[in-house]
C-alpha cells in the first residue's frame, strides 16, 4: 500500500465556542491510502484538548510509515488491530487510516458500506445543528439563519437557561443540550428540570468525565435522559456507562474509527443503552463515515460540513437534517484537495 497525507485548516463560518473554548478554524488530517490502484480517504480532527495535533499524526505515522505501507491489506477489520498495536497512543491517527481503509474495501467490493453491513437506510435519524457559546441575540440569530428540525444547544456559562428559552422562545424544533462536562452535580440538578420544562430531549455530558459518583446520584434524580461523551472514548467505556447514563455518544476520532465504533455500537445495544454518533467538526470525508452508520444507531450530530465554510469532498448531501449518500462504492466521496490557510 501506498500512504499520502494532507493536512488542512478548515474555517468555520462563526467561531466555533463551547464551555472548553472557542476556535476559528478546525485542523483535520487527511490520509489517503492506495492499495491495487483503489483509493481510499479517511479524516481525523485535531482537538486540543486530547493533545494530540495533526502534526503529531504526521511525525507518528512517519515514524512508522514502512510498517503502515508493507501490511498486507485483506479486510479492515484486520488492519485496524495492526494498527492499534502500532499506535497505541494515537487513536486519531488510527481513526483516519481505518476510516481510508473501510473506504478502499469498500471500493474494491463495490458496495456502499452501509450496504456491507446490512444497514436499511430508510429509518436513519435526522442530524442535529450545534449552535455554539454566543452571546444571546447572536445564537438566535444562528439559528434563524439555519431553520432545522433539531438543534443542539452548547451550554456551560451562568445564562444557560436564559439562552435556552431565548431559543425556545423562537423555535418549535427539538433542542438537545451539551454541557461538555462544564456543570457541578448541584448545577445539574438545579437545571435538568428547568431544561425540561423548556422542552430539551436530552443532556449530553453533564459532569466531568471522571465524576462518576455524581453522574450516579445525577441518574438516579434526572427528569431528562443523560448521555456519555467525553466519558465514554474507547470500547471499555461502554460498559463503564451502565447505570450511569442512559446513551453513549461515540465519536469515531476518540474511539479510533469504524472498526471499534461497529462494536461499541453491538456493546450499547446489549445493555440496552441509547446510541448517538457525534462529529469533531469534520470535513464530508469524516462526516461520510458517520453517514453510513446511521442504520445502527439512534440519534446523530454530524453538522460538520454545515458549520464550516470550507470542504473538502463532495458526497453526502443535507436536506433539513435527512443526509442523502451518492452512488459511488465506500464511503461514497470525491475528495477535492482544497487547501486554505
């Protein structure tokens, strides 16, 4: 197999804020992998926060870029526990390259990949569109700009339900709410009935990731159903969340690609947890992979390409939260290869 990578610098039509911070522009890391003349592109964001940047994927994937390029490439599946060992600590990289290699499988199969997996497209949930930390005014303003049958709600500052029925106050559309683990359990009690009243569907990531013995009494006492993100990253997490929350958010950047995703996704189901996949701000590239696991899950947030105002593929389509695929084989993309600054 032959390795090409790219990197890039997305910008984000408004900056982009949550209780961790604010951004202008998303840093992904782009691989290109090329096996009997197929092409496959996988995606993984840099996030500051998990420490590791896209020149880190690059410098790690140099340093081992003949054992990436010699492995004799048969299914994904295979590769991804190839590559698992090889970079045990940098599971965004393993993402991208698993993701490059579902899509090239796919290719040389000649199937969608939804299609390999059994997935009946006719029941995929609809994506939500974040609207980021802002001031008042300017997140209703973000939201009339973009009218949506869903909306996820960043929060974590001391106006949360101020924005939150300012929101309500000029929509009928769900609105589910993201903390980033940005709430006290006192917080968090004071609020989820207020939220509920206010007619939010659910409450991502309340507490901080390791705040297990509030997440415990939270659960116990929540009016609104809770769900993990930032505490459930890898496929042991999964069980961890039993009793805890009552979904799992999986991203595949964290969890380190499809190939754990499909597992986590068999693992929640067995525990009779609610599934969502969430997106870092992804290009189409990334966005495309989450596309094609919308058969399998419940709730989805894959707004990436719709927050940015750069791209780089063509693929899925966004018809008020319906994603629609092409009829090319994998992930269904065309790459384009746009830089920016």
């Amino acid at each position: 197999m032959k390795v090409t990578t790219h990197i890039h610098s997305l910008k984000f039509r408004y900056p982009f804020t949550i209780s961790k911070g604010t951004k202008t522009h998303q840093a992904t890391f782009v691989v290109e992998l090329e096996h009997l003349g197929v092409k496959g592109y996988g995606e993984a964001c840099a996030i500051s926060y998990y420490n590791i940047p896209v020149e880190k994927m690059q410098e790690d994937l140099d340093a081992k870029r003949e054992m990436v390029e010699k492995f004799a490439f048969t299914e994904p599946e295979r590769y991804w526990h190839y590559l698992h060992h090889l970079f045990p600590n940098n599971s965004f990289l393993v993402c991208a390259l698993d993701i490059a290699a579902w899509d090239m499988y796919g290719k040389i199969k000649k199937k969608k990949l939804y299609e390999m997996w059994g997935g009946d497209i006719s029941k995929n949930p609809l994506t939500d569109y974040t609207i980021g930390i802002d001031s008042i005014d300017t997140m209703v303003v973000k939201m009339k700009e973009k009218p949506w049958p869903i909306y996820k709600v960043k929060v974590g500052t001391a106006d949360d339900i101020a924005i939150v029925k300012a929101l309500r106050e000029n929509t009928n559309a769900i609105l589910r709410v993201d903390a980033n683990a940005a709430w006290d359990l006192e917080t968090a009690l004071k609020l989820i009935p207020q939220l509920k009243d206010l007619g939010v569907e659910f409450v991502e990531q309340p507490l901080a990731k390791d705040n297990w013995d509030g997440m415990k009494i939270l659960y116990q006492q929540s009016s609104l159903p809770l769900f993990a993100d930032e505490s459930c990253v890898h496929e042991e997490d999964v069980d961890k969340c039993k009793g805890f929350f009552h979904g799992i958010n999986i991203k595949l950047t964290k969890c380190s690609g499809i190939t754990p995703a499909l597992e986590m996704i068999d693992n929640a189901r067995a525990l009779n947890l609610k599934i969502m996949i969430g997106c870092m701000n992804e290009s189409t590239i990334g966005s495309s992979a989450i596309a094609h696991l919308l058969p399998f899950i419940d709730y989805v947030d894959m707004d990436g390409p719709l927050l940015l105002q750069d791209d780089l593929a063509t693929g899925i389509e966004y018809d008020f939260g319906k994603i629609s695929y092409s009829n090319l084989p994998g992930l269904g993309i065309e790459y384009k290869g746009l830089f920016t600054k």
